[in-house]
C-alpha cells in the first residue's frame, strides 16, 4: 500500500540498491527474473513497471532471489542504510517476507505517481493489521521518510506503546535504528511523567528507552497530565501512525497523510496540558544566564545523590575545567558543582565498569562541555585526590560502588527533582530530563540498587587497593 507518491523508494531506486548489496551483476538478476537485460534496465529506470498481472509473480520472485543472495546471520547490517528502521532477521523466510512488503510499497508508490492519484485525497483507508504487516511496514514506511527527507529536519511526536502487549515484541525486542541515518530526526516523547521496568505495563518510559533513543535522536521528553488517547507517531506535516489492537490483541496500524488533518492533530497535541522536561546545552546557558539566584542556592543547599553511569570529573581541578573550550557559563558553574557535590553530604554513586574503563581511556565526562582525556602517568595522581574526601571523618560512607549494565548516563536527586544526564557518546545529542522525585524515585531505587545488591562502601584502604588493581591493568 502507497503512504506517498513522491519518494525516493521507487521500485527502480529500491532493486538497484539490493543487487549491489547482494553482490551481484544485474545479468544475474535478470535472468533469474526470466528478463532481457534490456528489460530489466527500463525497471531500474522508472520507465516501465511490472503490470498488475505481473505484479505478484514479479514480487515473489524478486524477494526469493535476494533472501537468499543476502541473507546471513546480522544480514540486517547490510540493510541498515537502505532501511534505517529494521529488525533483526532470525531466518531467511523474515528476510524474505521483509522484502515482499518492501517491493510491494515500492511498486505501488510508481504506480500512483504513474497514475497522478494523489492519496492524500484519498478516500479508501489504509491499515495494517497483524504483528508481521506492522512491523514490516512500520520499518519499511519510517525508514522511506527518514531517507527522503534527510536533507531536512524531521519532528517526530509519540506516544509509541512500548509497554501495550500487541506492541511489546516489536517495539522492545525488534525494532532496531540505525543512528547515523537519524541525525535529522528530533524525537518528542510523550509519557505521564513516571519511570517503569521495562517488563511491566504503564504508560511511562524506561532508563533503557532513554538511553537508546538518546543514542539515535535528538530526544524531548513531554510529561502529560492526561491521557492523550490512542497511541500515535507523529511526522510533524507529513505522516501520522495510529496504533490500535483488536479485542484478542492483534495490533493493527492506520496510516494518514491528509495534510490539513495532520495539521488538525498537532495543534490539539500542542494545547493539551503537557510539559517539556528536556534541556539541552543552550537551553542550559540561557537558564543559568537568567536564574543566577536559583543555582546558588542549589550550590548552597547541595544534592541529596547522584547515580554514575559515566564517569563524571568531579575530582578536576578549576583551571583544568577553564581550559576546556566551552561556554563561560557552563564552566563557571561546572567546579562550583563538582565542589559542591564533593564537600557536602552527597553520597556518589560509582559504577564499577566505568572505573574500570577510566584506567584504560583515560576520560572523564564534564556534562555540556565536554570529555577530559587525563595521561597514562598522571591518572594514579587524579585517582588519589578522592583520598582527601575518603579520609573526612564527615565523608565517611560518601562513596559507594554498585554493578549495573546501564550506559550515558548520570542521575541526580536534589530534594523534589530528579535529573537524569543522558548523552549519545559523541555529545552531540546530550540532554538533562527533569522529573518529579516522588514519580520516579522507588522506581530508580529498585533498578539501581535490587534487594541481591549491595552498594560496596570504599575507605581509603579499600581504594587504594582498588587504586593499584586499576591502574596494574595499563602497565600490562
């Protein structure tokens, strides 16, 4: 089924680029295709189309031909550029069943270009139904948008339903994007302001979805105080996806283009109660430029906790953090903080993973400005300056190692807020998510520190051992 005539996902566009993933020459193609090469040639050009007699045959047997000239364990990665929006293939019959849906959208988008129909005046609806049609086409019609606009920004809006039951499979164990593809998209993430498991139903978002999307998107989380009704993806002027599911579960999908409704849909979604809880490092700037007397008295009352998922540099000194090049601002704030954190009652929470990556990379994150690379030889030196903090007797229980698989990100309890850090590896996409503490907090307890956990308290003694088991692993 055609969502949009005008796309680069022609039939043409579409076998060209899988004979080259495949590997093989045209000539090999066409024959399997009982067709002249000429023939082949005016298919790839746009100028002839496979008749409606032909159409089925055609597809059939060019989806055969390339699940079996590509398919292989990971074969999703040859795709990826092609379909920025994939999954997983566990065996050739989902390569091949990816690929008819893929060449029927094709053909059918030639042909109402062919035809002048332009669909957005359609009136014969379209929709999905079934978990295979919804994940096949979800990737395939995501992934020609993401493609056809990439010299473009694209604003997403969802309320995808990662928890809803007909959704869980796809969108938590399938769905697979490509980031480099996704640099255009800004994602906008509706939720009601909580955090869930990511094995339970609700209508929160998980730390795992965040730091995935946060990989992939320039992501905003939208707390909303309603229910914003059935789940949707929004394309912002061009396309929206409404998830629905029938009475025994089977999920079905409805795609729309009609401009004039997608418009519609938007400024209700805007002029519903709902909050951006998202900042990013100019929002940041512009906040410390106007709120001097708010971070003062954050610097004065100090934070409660803060969970690492990075290895932050709390340790730096002033001129080391001055001679990043970065926003005065940020750095002007950026000590005071660490200073704050490291010489008032804040308990720090360390991961042990990131301690042990630091002996070997050397790094430490300064959120919003940047990564500090420390030499081979000075990083025992910048280890030893927590012994300053650990021999306090008033610091006595302040840090704490905990053992947890969760990646970019820092979060941070102060009083009635928790803020969570969150960055894509590059810092391109880095944001700071502001949520309720009483929304999120017994939630992040049970996933950060589970009951068969326990935080490991660190002396000096206990460091310095640490300390020297680190830093044996450069020298080996």
């Amino acid at each position: 089924m055609c969502v949009n005539p005008n796309t680069n996902m022609n039939l043409g566009y579409l076998l060209d680029e899988l004979i080259n993933i495949a590997q093989k020459p045209k000539t090999d193609f066409a024959i399997s295709m009982n067709m002249t090469p000429s023939g082949l040639s005016k298919i790839l050009t746009g100028s002839r189309l496979p008749s409606l007699k032909e159409k089925k045959l055609f597809i059939q047997q060019a989806a055969d031909y390339f699940a079996e000239s590509i398919y292989s364990h990971g074969c999703y990665l040859k795709l990826i550029n092609l379909f920025p929006v994939i999954y997983n293939f566990k065996a050739m019959d989902d390569l091949r069943t990816f690929l008819t849906y893929a060449l029927e959208f094709a053909i059918d988008n030639d042909t109402a270009e062919a035809h002048q129909i332009n669909l957005e005046f359609n009136k014969r609806g379209f929709f999905y139904l079934g978990t295979t049609p919804v994940l096949n086409l979800l990737c395939i019609i995501l992934s020609h948008y993401i493609n056809s606009c990439s010299d473009e920004s694209l604003e997403v809006y969802s309320t995808i339903p990662t928890y809803d039951p007909a959704y869980s499979d796809i969108f938590l164990k399938t769905l697979l994007i490509n980031p480099n593809k996704c640099t255009h998209v800004t994602l906008n993430q509706f939720f009601d302001g909580s955090i869930h498991e990511s094995s339970i139903k609700g209508k929160g978002i998980s730390l795992n979805f965040i730091s995935f999307s946060q990989r992939g998107f320039k992501l905003n989380l939208w707390s909303a105080a309603s229910d914003l009704g059935q789940p949707f993806l929004l394309i912002k002027g061009k396309l929206l996806l409404m998830f629905d599911s029938q009475i025994d579960g089977t999920p079905l999908l409805i795609p729309i283009i009609h401009r004039s409704y997608l418009n519609l849909f938007y400024n209700s979604l805007m002029n519903k109660d709902v909050q951006k809880i998202s900042y990013g490092r100019d929002e940041v700037i512009e906040f410390l430029q106007n709120n001097a007397e708010v971070a003062a008295q954050v610097l004065e009352r100090g934070i409660d906790s803060v969970y690492n998922f990075l290895l932050i540099g709390y340790l730096l000194e002033k001129n080391e953090i001055e001679s990043m090049e970065q926003a005065q601002e940020i750095k002007d704030f950026a000590w005071p903080l660490f200073q704050s954190i490291l010489n008032k009652q804040t308990q720090i929470f360390l991961s042990r993973k990131d301690l042990d990556q630091f002996a070997t990379s050397g790094k430490v994150i300064i959120p919003f400005i940047g990564t500090y690379s420390i030499p081979t030889e000075q990083r025992m030196a910048y280890m030893q300056r927590m012994n300053t903090y650990l021999q306090a007797d008033e610091h006595g229980d302040k840090f704490k190692i905990i053992d947890n698989k969760l990646n970019n990100m820092a979060i941070i309890y102060i009083e009635k807020k928790c803020l969570i850090y969150a960055f894509d590896g590059e810092y391109a996409l880095e944001k700071i998510h502001v949520f309720d503490t009483d929304k999120v907090k017994p939630m992040l307890d049970r996933l950060m520190l589970p009951s068969q956990t326990t935080a490991l308290e660190f002396s000096g003694e206990l460091w310095q051992a640490y300390q020297e088991d680190l830093l044996s692993k450069i020298y080996v």
